[in-house]
C-alpha cells in the first residue's frame, strides 16, 4: 500500500475530515529499514496522522492551515528512538540480561524480564539462576504453549512463537481484527469545548500521563511536542527503565503517587478535575479497579478525553493479558513471517519496536481526534489502541518487494535527525520530533527529568509570553471574521 493510502487509512479511523489530507505530504517508498514488511510506510503514516491531528485541531482553534511534511528517513529514526539515545555520548542499558528468544522442546519462546517482578516470576517457575544458559536449559525441556500459558496464569510475560496462519486460528487473533484500528467512544455527556487559539496546537491542554516503556509514553510525548503540558505520574515503588524514561521523558513534568494509599487516590482525582487528556497504560482494569477507569473519570471531569492502551485488544480471552511489542511481534506471526522472508532458521524481529512506536503515534493521533470531537459536540471520549491491532495494520499493508535490500543502518546514518539538550541526566542527544509543521513546529519544551522532579499539581499559571501571543491571535482571529462578514454584506 502506498503512504497516502495508508494515512488516509488512519485518517478515516480517526473520524477527521477528509479534505485536510491535502495538506500531508508523504512521499517516498524505499524501505530504509531491512524487512519484509512496510515497517517504513507505518513509521511515516503514524507520525504523520499525530502530526497532521495537531494541525488540524491547531485551525479548528482558529489558527492558520499549515502543511505536515514527514521525512521517511526521519520518521524511520523515530521509531528507533531508543536506541539512538546517548546521555553524555554513552547508551544506557536497556533491557534484562536473560530477556529474549529461546528454543522450547517443540518451538520457541520468547521472555520479557526487564521488570524485576517479572524476572523473578520467570525464574521461579524455571527454577533455575539468573543465567541465560541455566534458563536456555530449562527451556529446551519445556513444551512452549504450555509454558506461555503457565506463565500468563502467573502474571508474567512471556510468548510462544507462532506463524500467521496460528495466530489467525487462535481466539485472540479472530478477535484483534473485530476491533476498529482506533476507537473512539463516547462515554459520558458534557459541554462543547473548544480552546482559544493559542500559538501552538496543543497549548493550555493538560494531559496526565499515567504509562511506562514505551507506547503509551510516546503518545504522551507526541502530545507534549505539540504543546500540552504533561505531567507523567509514576510509584516510588515501581520499576523504571531510566534509558526509555529519558527518551521519552522530554518535554514532560514528572511526579510520583503511590495509588495503593487512599490519600494518593484523592490527590490524582483531584488532578483529574483539572486535566483534559487522561493517557493510561496500564494492564487493562487495573486503573478501573482504584476508581480511575474511563466512566469514572468521565463524573470526575466531565469532557476528558480517556485513551487507553492494552497488549492484546479491548476484546477476546487475551483482552486483559500482559504484553509488549517484542511478545506481540513472536506470539501473532511476525518473527515467523520476518524469519521465513530473510530466509533464516531462527525466529527474526522486525528492525524496531514498530508496534510500540506506530501505536504511540496512533493513539496521539487519536486524541487529538477525541479532543476535536469534545470542542465540535461535547461529550466525554475514550480512545482506544493495541499493539496487537496494529500490528494487523502493519500486516495489511502489504510485503515490502526487496523489503532486506537496504543494509541496517547504523546510528551515525541518522545523525541529521538528533539534537541535543542539557538535562538532569547530562547532555541527552535524541531523536527531534520527526512530523514537520509549517507554522507551529513540534518542540519540546522542557528536557527529561528524575521521575520525582515536580510535585502532582499543574503549574500554577502560562508563561506571560504564551498569553500575549495568544491574545494577538484572537484579536487577528477576530478581524479575519469581521473581514469575512463584510465581504459577505451586499
């Protein structure tokens, strides 16, 4: 499928005005990063769908159209984000030494244990010591079905390869597809709200960000480079993994609450009561349990808009299962497929956690598109994504001709894509955002800091230089339809 196709695919899932793909461009169709699928097709048409969602809401606002051009090498680079990350010219490590692809007796695993919790289940059940020889030994006596299923019942998180044809036959992967690619629900009642102008889309939007790793961090972050403020809440008592905390910590605040104390509760519902973006990411239920799921947000706050992200999907027996993008790519074919295509004999990942990102972007993109629908016919909106949901995105858009042809690109082939920043952390080189507004160019405002750095509470006041700005686009917006009502006078 082309690019302009594939936006448009987005773009209609979003329910937004058809007449504003005009002002997209999307060109290009090598394939940047080796695979067998159109993973640079979905890097570009996700970015650009979040990207051209903020201009979008940016002329509902009463702003100027403006383009959104996307670089496909740069949208590429995007969805590599963490792994381009340096703090003082250095990586961080990312990811759990026993984490990864295992032969079982009867086919393959593959095990996520960058959590601690998570590790120690996995190897309390194998019963061996945290070695990746001792765990491959213990795995290569274990049926892999069995074992997956054995550790989902345990909470952990842990998949058994299978090709397309399995996990289309499997009852999870007959209901993935019945779901829409995004959903957007109304879930309560409440007035039309549409920002004043302000000088970028997203501006005097406040958006709680209660995710981690990465999906739902990135949506988060979308929103901020547009102009939200987001203050991300975290628990002093769950794990972090500071490399992804970095990257996609830009251009938020960070506060921690620990949801297990009734006073913690009260102080997140309060934040509610001021926020217009609620992004959870969370297994599914868990927030609805303490009172935080999207219904109940709706009476807090009535007109917020709820987006939700989940491993599997909203619907089917894996609806509430754990997950991430590398157990989503083993247990719904796409190692099998990557494998089959290259040629190689051992299960193959895609080139970037494509699911994760694509479905950042997407649930950006979707927020937006609730946020829009909030200003035009009022109501409260719960937005929906998986990771498995798009990845049948992904599927459908078709093989990639001579999709191993390109070499993997090394880090320095993206170099004009990064920027720097002083930081808590040190000098972070990352990733800028890759979606190109002509008029309001995505930023961050502020750079990545400790998960504690801020106290729960929106800031106090805008900056003085935000509201003059704003309040020289509403008098300019008032005598543009002063003008457009004398023309229209015989």
């Amino acid at each position: 499928m082309q690019a302009a196709a594939a936006l448009a695919e987005i773009w209609e899932a979003a329910g937004l005005p058809s007449d504003a793909l005009r002002h997209a461009t999307v060109s290009g169709a090598a394939p940047v990063l080796p695979s067998h699928f159109a993973v640079a097709t979905a890097a570009q048409c996700a970015v650009a769908a979040a990207g051209l969602a903020a201009a979008t809401l940016h002329e509902a606002r009463g702003g100027a159209a403006q383009s959104v051009t996307v670089d496909r090498r740069h949208a590429c680079a995007e969805f590599r984000s963490e792994r381009l990350l340096r703090v003082d010219g250095t990586t961080r490590a990312a990811w759990d030494a026993i984490a990864g692809l295992y032969p079982a007796a009867d086919g393959w695993l593959r095990l996520h244990t960058n959590f601690p919790h998570h590790r120690d289940g996995i190897l309390r059940l194998l019963a061996c010591a945290h070695e990746r020889a001792a765990v491959a030994a213990a795995l290569r006596t274990r049926q892999a079905i069995a074992f997956e299923t054995e550790a989902t019942e345990a909470g952990l998180c842990v998949a058994a390869l299978r090709d397309f044809a399995t996990w289309d036959a499997h009852p999870q992967g007959q209901a993935v597809p019945t779901r829409p690619l995004l959903a957007i629900e109304r879930v309560g009642d409440a007035p039309a709200r549409l920002p004043a102008v302000a000088s970028r889309p997203l501006a005097g939007i406040r958006v709680l960000d209660l995710t981690r790793v990465i999906a739902g961090p990135v949506c988060a972050r979308t929103l901020a480079s547009h102009g939200a403020e987001v203050l991300r809440i975290t628990a002093p008592h769950l794990p972090a993994l500071d490399r992804l905390d970095i990257d996609t910590g830009r251009g938020k605040r960070a506060a921690q609450l620990d949801l297990r104390r009734p006073a913690d509760r009260r102080r997140l519902a309060d934040l509610v009561r001021g926020a217009d973006v609620f992004v959870q990411g969370y297994r599914p239920g868990a927030l609805a349990a303490l009172g935080f799921g999207p219904e109940a947000l709706a009476r807090l706050r009535p007109g917020i808009v709820v987006a939700s992200l989940s491993a599997y999907g909203a619907a089917g027996p894996w609806s509430g299962k754990r997950g991430f993008d590398s157990l989503v790519q083993t247990a719904t074919g796409f190692n099998a497929a990557e494998a089959e295509a290259a040629g190689d004999a051992v299960p193959r990942p895609l080139p970037a956690q494509a699911l994760d990102f694509a479905t950042g972007h997407l649930l950006a993109a979707g927020t937006i598109a609730a946020l829009i629908r909030r200003g035009t016919a009022g109501g409260s909106w719960h937005v929906q994504a998986s990771l498995a949901r798009t990845g049948a995105w992904l599927r459908g858009l078709g093989p990639v001709a001579d999709g191993f042809s390109p070499a993997d690109p090394a880090d320095d082939d993206f170099a004009e894509f990064l920027e720097e920043t002083a930081t808590p952390f040190g000098t972070v080189r990352a990733v800028r955002p890759p979606a190109i507004l002509s008029a309001t160019p995505a930023r961050f405002a502020t750079p990545p800091v400790p998960r504690d750095a801020h106290p729960p509470a929106w800031t106090a006041a805008a900056d003085p230089r935000e509201a003059r700005l704003a309040r020289a686009l509403r008098d300019n917006l008032a005598r543009r339809k002063q003008q457009a009502r004398a023309r229209r006078e015989p």
